[in-house]
C-alpha cells in the first residue's frame, strides 16, 4: 500500500507524541490493519531514539509536584450546577374596547366595483450554506503536521552533527551505545638482522706419532657443534672409532660418541662445555667394541691423538 506524506507525518508525530487522542487512535488502528505502516512508525521511533540517549533523566525538584497537584486539586472541583429562572407567564392579550357608531345622514353609497387579484411569484428559495469549516480544519491540520514533521527533521540532524562531533572530540560524554569502537591497527615493523659476526673456528689433527692424520676435528666457537672428517682407514670389522675430551679440569675422559662410517660425523656434544675447557682440552680416539664402550670410559690406550688450534678469529 502506497502511503501519502501525511500518512508519513502522521507516524512521525506518533513517534514524537505530539499527536492528541484522536489522532493516536486513528494511527494506532492503522498499525493494527497495515503492516507497512507499522514500519513507517517504527522507523521513526528508532531515528528519534537517538534524542532520547542524548538527554539524560533529571529528576524535578519537589515543588514542581507540588505545583502540579495544586493544579490538578483545582481542576477536579466539583462546580454547582447551573440553575437556569423560571420562564415568566405571558401576559394576558388587551381586551378590545367598545365602538359607539355615531348616526350619519344616509347618503347613497356608490357601486364597488373589484379589483382583479394579482398574484406574485413565489421568492426564490436561498442557496444552502456550505459548511467549509472542515476543509479549513484539514488544511491547518497539514500544515501544522509539516511544521512538525520539519522540527523533528531539524532536531534529528542537529542531533546527528551533535553525536558525530562528540564522537571525535569527547567520545567519554556519550553513553556506551553511541562510544566509537576502537580501532586496532596492526603495525608490522620489520627490524633488520644484526649483521653476522664470524664465529672463531678451531681445527685438531687427530694423528699417531706425528704422522699422517687419521681424522681432523673441526669446533664452531659460536655453536660449539663438531665435526669429524675421516682422511685415514676404517676400523677392523666388529669394532668402532670412539672420540674422548680429556682435560684437567675433569676426572675422567668424556665420551663424544663413536665416528660413524661416513667420511662426517657431527654432533652438538660440546654445549657442556665452557669454551675454556675445550679450548685447552686433547681428543683422543680410542678402538672399542661394536657401538662404543659399554663402560663409558676408554677400555683401551688413544691411538689417535691432538689438539685444537684456531683457523679463523672471532669477534
């Protein structure tokens, strides 16, 4: 159903409660039988809802009551009722008075002669009054409703431009449903690398009696990861390689595990280890058993001995 612009000023005034006990019935009978109309009221109710958010309830002082009592006391006073006076008899009509009819000579009266009747035209019948004064009422009622209909506008956009300068300078004076959400922004920064420091390397031959290396021990200084590179022979069948730290400051070699049979072995054993330990430590390689010694500790004297001498500095 098409609605008309009254029809719209009509749910705006309902919204703001301006409309008198008439007009209230006639909307509230419209909503109950048209559905679209509802929606038209209940669009204006949720834009002028926002005024109410923005005005927050003041409690009046007490002799405003006071005031409104007194006047409503003097309201509902019972008035006397109006007694209106006996309507006064009419007076009674004049008697007629007595004609005396005096003698005249007789004189001879002369012929009457009758004049013909002239009938005249009945008046024309006046037009019937024209009530005009509900055309009169309905256009007041519409431009009353325009006004209205624009101060709500205005009040509505006022209060907008209001709440939308709040929310940028004075977001705290708003009630919470009307407080900006925080934006969160995600900031990636990227902070460069350090620059690589090159770690000092260290080298041990792991020689017999000066003789040709049979394994070199390469250490990471940074790290403390090893390896071991196989330059001479492989163990006897049913035996295995098995490197040792031996230092001074422990009691007892310390197994590295056992050289596998690839020509690198590596392994991060050495994070124990203080760098002054390894640095002045000798390895030793020893020929155990098939997976090293059971015992953790060499069953038989080095073969393969040396100590560690730094290739590249570090910083």
């Amino acid at each position: 159903m098409a609605h008309s612009e009254d029809h719209i000023a009509l749910a705006a005034e309902y919204a703001l409660g301006t409309l008198d006990a008439d007009e209230r019935a006639q909307v509230e009978t419209m909503m109950a039988v048209d559905s679209e109309f509802t929606a038209i009221v209940n669009a204006w109710e949720y834009r002028l809802g926002v005024l109410n958010q923005m005005v927050g309830s003041i409690e009046p002082r007490p002799i405003v009551w006071e005031n409104i009592k007194a006047a409503i006391g003097h309201s509902t006073e019972q008035q006397a009722p109006l007694v209106l006076p006996e309507a006064l008899p009419a007076p009674p009509p004049p008697e007629p008075e007595p004609v005396v009819a005096e003698a005249s000579p007789a004189v001879e009266a002369p012929p009457v002669v009758e004049a013909p009747a002239i009938v005249e035209p009945p008046a024309p019948a006046p037009p019937p009054a024209v009530d005009n004064s509900n055309v009169i009422r309905l256009s007041d009622a519409r431009a009353r409703r325009w006004r209205n209909v624009a101060s709500i506008a205005t009040a509505v956009a006022a209060a907008l431009v209001g709440v939308l300068a709040m929310q940028v300078y004075q977001p705290d004076r708003l009630p919470e449903a009307l407080r900006p959400k925080p934006r969160i922004q995600t900031v990636e920064v990227k902070i460069p690398a350090p620059p690589q420091v090159p770690s000092g390397q260290y080298v041990a031959l792991l020689q017999r009696d000066a003789g040709s290396p049979a394994f070199i021990l390469t250490i990471d200084a940074a790290t403390k990861n090893f390896t071991v590179r196989r330059v001479g022979s492989g163990a006897e069948p049913g035996k295995s390689f098995e490197l040792w730290l031996i230092s001074d400051k422990l009691p007892q070699p310390r197994s590295l595990g056992v050289i596998g049979g690839s020509d690198f072995t590596a392994r991060p054993v050495l994070a124990g280890y203080d760098a002054g330990t390894i640095n002045a430590a000798t390895f030793a390689v020893t020929v155990e058993q098939a997976g090293g010694s059971p015992t953790g500790q060499p069953t038989s004297a080095p073969i393969y001995t040396g100590k560690l001498i730094e290739t590249v500095p570090g910083r």
